[in-house]
C-alpha cells in the first residue's frame, strides 16, 4: 500500500504521487481506492464511490452547482513511470506517464476539493476510470447512464490538458470504411482480373487533395481534418486482389450534427461504397452563457477552440455546457515524452480558487 | 495402406487414384511411397528415391535423353477429395483437388513411363514435392542443388495444365515494397503530420494507369503485368499514419533478366522508396530449338506463350530447354471447382507416346 496522498500540501508533489500510481485503463483500483480514501478525510464532501468513479460533492444549498471532472487512467506505461523532474521553480517540469494527460489535471482537482471548505458555488468533482478506451467501458459515459442525477450541474469544467487556457467545446468525430471491390485473379493473368487497390487511387487522391473547412462557431475557429488512418487490401503475392479497404477519420466541426456531417461524407465520397463505423457528436462551445461568462472572466486570457474529441460532449449531451481547462500541452497527451510544466498546475489552481472561493 | 496404383490400366483411373491419396504440400510422404513402389514394379525403370522425391529413368544408350516432370504435392484441400467424375465418353470430367494441378500430368507420366520399354529417347522421370509452397522447399529446386546430374538432359517437359497445348518458357516474377513514410500525429490535430497512406494514392494513379507491354519472344507473345497485391498502413483510428507500404507484383517477358526488370520498376517508381523482395528469372521458351521443334511436331498445334511462372524456370538456369505441357485449364489450378477433361488425359498420354515411342 503506498504513503496515503496529501492533499493538503504541495500540489505537483501531489501530481508526482498520481504518476507513481501505475493506472493503465481497466487497472484504476489503486488509484481509486486512494483518492476515494484521501477525499474521506475532509467532512465538508460527501464522498460516494461507485465502481472505480469517485464522486465527492459540497452541499451547501449554493444558488449554482458546478461540475469538475478529470479521468484517473492513462495510456500504457512507456519506462515513464516513476516520475521525475528538471529545472527549478517557474521552470520546473514534471514528467512521466500521465503528466500531461490528465494527472495534473486531477492534481488541480484534488487539491482544490480540499482547500475549498465553503466554496461560492456547490461543486460536485468526479474521478472516473477508462477514458483512454472504447466508449462502452468509459465511467463517466456509465454514471451518465445509471446516474445522471450526479451530473446535474449549470456548468462543468473537464480537467484535460489545455496549456491552462479555457478550449471550448470539442469536435466531432466520424469513422467510415470505404470498401472498394474487385475481382480475383491470378497476378499472372492480371487481365481476367479487376485490382480493388488500384481502385483505392482515387479515394486517396481525392483525401490527399481535400481542403480542410475551418469554421466559426460561438466566436471560436475550429480547423476540420479528414484523412486516411488505416487501408488493408491484398489476399496473396501472386493474386489480383478483389477488395481493399480505407478508415477515413473525419473530425468535424461542433455547427454540424453526427447526420450533416455524414451528408457531407456521402456527398464528397459520391460513387464509392462508404460505410460509417463509429460517429461521436461534438459539442459547441456556449462560452455565450452567462455561467461560462463568469468562469472566463475568473481564468482571463483568450479561450480557443478544442479540436480533439473530449469528455465535455457527454456534458454537452445531458444540456450542460462545459469547456476543458487543465494544465499541460495537450500536443503531449501519450506521447512517450509526455510532461507537464508545474506552473501550469498552480496556474490553474489559482484559478479554480479565485472562481470557487 | 491404399490399393497399389495401377500404372498399366486406364490412365483416368489412375488419375483418380492419384486424387483420393491427400498430398497437401508437406504431406507428400504417402504419395511418394506409392509412386516409388508402382514404378519399382518396372524393370525397364531405374528408380532412385531422394526424401520425397522419385527419379526413375530408362539407361538405353541413346543418342538424346529428356526428362518429363511434375509435383505430386497440391495446395490444400477444399472439401474436394475424394474425386468424383460426371460425364461420359469424350466429355467426361474428372473433378477434385489437384485434378488439374497436376494430378493429371502425373497420371500421364505413370502411365507412359511404364507403357514405354524401349523408348526412342532415354527419358528421365521425375516425381517431386512441395511445389505449391516457398522455393526453400521446393524439391525440384533442391535436386538440382544437390544432384543436378539427374536433371541433365538435351530437353525438359512439365507436365503443369496447359489445356493439354504446347506452352513455351514462362515470365519473371518480381516482388517489390514500395513504402511511403510521414510523420504520425493525432487525428484530431491533422496538419501538425503528414499522411503516408495520402502519398500512397499517387503510386496507386500510376499502377491504374499504368499500360501493360506485350512482348515477342522466340516467336510468342508474352503479356506482362504490374499490380498492387497488397497494401497496409495505419496505426490506430484516431492517428495520421506515418507508414504505408504497397506489394508490387511484377510479372516480366523472359526477354528481360531480372536486373532489366528491376532497372524498369525503378524507373517507373522514380522518386518513390522501393525495395525488391523477390524475384524469380523467367524461361524464354526456347522453341526455335531443333529438340523442340520435334516435340512440336509430334504434339501438333500452336504452342502459346506462358503467362505463370513454373519450375521449367529452373531448367532453362541449368541449360535445359523447357516447355509445359499438360492436361488441364491453367486458370482451374487451385480452384475449388478444380477439374480435368478426360480427353486432355488421353491426348497428352498419346502425344507423348508418339512422340517417345
């Protein structure tokens, strides 16, 4: 059993603690079970732990309830676990798997819980497992599910990794086959034949010569992207093969729905067998509410628009506006040299205070 | 243990006895134990077993000798043994697995290595394994490795399917790896990478587009072929690919050595990464060779270019003149409604008799 977290003292000491606790998707208990355990120890939150989600909430009859949520899995280990850090003071950076995505995050999360006895607004944070994995195993995506009663909030704040400014929203994200047919034949004889692959040219010249929209919504720009991330074909070294298949992703911009972003697809892909897989919706910004108004002013700077598909769709979908801030790059987010700098974790601490206390 | 094979009866039969005995390539023990031992009945024969390969060949002092081979190994079988006949007479139909490739051609070897006592010619028969799997393996290969003394000869004939017509030399086969390299990045954030599998669509536009040369050589028309037949890339979904690598079959005239075809792909592929990673010489059919012309004479018709690579490659690398010549529809090999008309097996038995007789 490691030393209990602290969450009363340093917090990038805090995030090196979270780091050294190995929580690849699917193996959170030991996290869970020490941030459910750290959380028990202040009695201004109710605490509830509900598989491997911790759920710790003030109840102090606020006007205004807000959300603060942040994954406590990773991606796999890359020999970046333990922790470690270089430079000093405002230049020192934390590094390790995690870092970045999304235990500094978390870090924030837990320090503030407990720093917050009476906070102006009730706050509800949560902590879930495998957000790093398929949709149907993600915690947060199952409490919206059997609880959504635990979400209900005006406003809700996703602890990923932000460089600390407010990213808006999220994009869409659309995942289809193009499927292209032909017929089997001995690569000897190649003209009894029809070679699918050679069919695949024009999908992927037409991918390669596609520009990316960039479109405007709520006063963020978002920057769309469509592109090949997988193509299979062939059946031996001596046959025609008669079928190859591209995985197109296309990461859409939060004015279209998962149908209008499928209509476009239909359209550009017009003559090609096409086939949606897997589509995520995304989620606008809404920094036009008033309640997102006021966390902006409390955090200052220029919000942007937040291009990867996030966690603040699920919020988006139950009627909550939500925006991600957090520390770290997130160009950094699973990369074996994931790090975080620390003043981004006391950056963004000292800004859920000055909005929350 | 099965019935003997009867070299001396009707040579369908045989054929049909040859089916029923599995001989999936690497499994070829049963039916070189049965070879072996029906031609061990022939005092005419000297009979040399090597692994699983027959040699049996008449010592009658003549002025030429030739050597007639075929593999007694298929590739697997698709719920098509035993084998079954429809038809009567003139048309009747041999089906199951290695009917056409080459069941058929051995059958006719058996028979008229036994019917022949006292052939005009010396004849040299072979019988061998593993030829529908890697080179490595292939025991035609390791003979003439190992023995190539049993292999000369002033002519060769292989008994692969050739719709039972005279079919000359054969084209080079080349395989080559083109890959396209990029830089991975998140989906989501496209423009900080470049897709690889994008560039892989300009190599696919020149393969289409791409005009096939047809070639005379020694008379007949070879009609090459390069295709895709096989293309990978892709690293997850939501990840710009940073690696996509296209299998190029070439299929080459045997006007052309392998470096001639090497140095056309290359330029071909100008610019682009291409690495060779097979290659096997073709056979120029060699008929305007007086041994040849006999042949020709004593089978009749036209003889045709052959479009497959077969071992009669590895003849003509040891100075052998080498035709194919055999029962069966080439483009019935390895099918799973695989077949061979009875009266390619009796016209080839015939035209062999004539010609040796």
């Amino acid at each position: 059993m490691p030393t209990p977290l602290d969450l009363g003292g340093n917090v990038v000491d805090l995030l090196r603690a979270l780091i050294d606790i190995e929580s690849v998707s699917g193996d959170e208990q030991l996290i869970t079970d020490q941030v459910e355990r750290a959380l028990r120890g202040y009695p201004h939150l109710e605490v509830i732990r509900d598989g491997n989600v911790v759920i710790a909430r003030t109840n102090l009859s606020r006007a205004d309830r807000v959300v603060i949520a942040g994954h406590l899995d990773t991606v796999p280990i890359a020999a970046n676990v333990p922790s470690w850090v270089t430079g000093d003071g405002a230049e020192q950076i934390v590094w390790g798997r995690g870092s970045c995505d999304m235990k500094g995050g978390v870090a924030v999360q837990l320090s503030v819980a407990a720093a917050l006895v009476e906070p102006r607004r009730d706050v509800t944070w949560i902590f879930y497992d495998n957000e790093e994995v398929e949709e149907s195993r993600n915690g947060l995506s199952r409490i919206a599910r059997e609880h959504p009663d635990y979400l209900e909030a005006g406003f809700a704040v996703l602890c990923e990794p932000t460089n600390a400014g407010i990213e808006g929203g999220c994009q869409g994200t659309m995942r289809l086959m193009v499927e292209l047919t032909g017929v089997a034949a001995h690569s000897a004889r190649s003209w009894k034949g029809h070679n699918a692959i050679h069919d695949a040219g024009a999908v992927l010249q037409l991918l390669a010569q596609h520009q990316p929209t960039e479109v405007e919504v709520d006063g963020l720009l978002y920057r769309e992207g469509l592109n090949a991330v997988g193509i299979t074909g062939g059946i031996a070294g001596n046959v025609i093969p008669d079928r190859c298949e591209i995985e197109v992703n296309y990461r859409f911009a939060p004015d279209k729905s998962p149908a209008q972003a499928e209509a476009h697809l239909r359209h550009l892909f017009a003559g090609f067998d096409v086939r949606v897989t897997d589509v995520a919706a995304g989620a606008r910004p809404g920094l036009d509410q008033p309640v997102a108004a006021e966390f902006l002013a409390a955090v200052g700077g220029q919000p942007s628009a937040k291009f990867g598909w996030t966690d603040v769709a699920r919020f988006a979908a139950l009627g909550v506006p939500a925006v991600n801030f957090g520390p770290g790059d997130p160009n950094k987010a699973h990369a074996d040299d994931e790090f975080c700098p620390a003043a981004d974790v006391y950056s963004c601490r000292d800004a859920l205070l000055r909005w929350l206390g």
